[in-house]
C-alpha cells in the first residue's frame, strides 16, 4: 500500500502550507487513516511531516487491532449468551 498526499499553500506565501497524508490499509478491518499538519516547504519540513505521518499511522494501526479485538470478545461473548443465536 502507499500514501496518497495533498499540498495546499497558502494564498498569500508558497512556502507554507498544510499537508494531508492519507493511508488506506490493507488491513480493510482498520480502514482508512488521514494526517494532517501545516509545514514550512523545507527539507527538514517534509522530513518532520513524513516522521510524524508514519508514528501516527504505526499509533492509529495498534489503535485499531485493539478495536477489532475488543469487538471480537464482545462478539462472541454475546453470540454464547443469547439464546436466540443459531435458532
């Protein structure tokens, strides 16, 4: 999978502006992940928003196992409990 990004200067400078990374996992249980940030069109801007882009992605990922996870336990633990299940 790959990111997908936009840039959007602002009006009056073409230096500074806000980026949007998007991530659609392959994981189609996590779904889709957006980041955001205005930088400063410099090397070590880009280099700063690629770095934090990824550590959220890594952080959003851990996030949504522990969802599909959780919904798993509930899942089953209410499909043994309900007796109308299978009928």
């Amino acid at each position: 999978m790959t990111w997908a990004i936009t840039v959007q200067y602002d009006t009056d400078q073409n230096d500074v502006g806000s980026v949007a990374a998007t991530w659609t996992d392959p994981n189609l249980g996590y779904g889709v992940f957006t980041y955001s940030e205005r930088i400063k069109a410099t090397a070590a801007g880009v280099n700063a928003f690629v770095a934090n882009a990824i550590a959220a992605r890594d952080t959003w990922q851990t996030k949504q196992q522990a969802n599909l996870s959780g919904a798993a336990v509930v899942l089953n633990k209410i499909n043994a409990a309900d007796p109308k299940v299978g009928v």
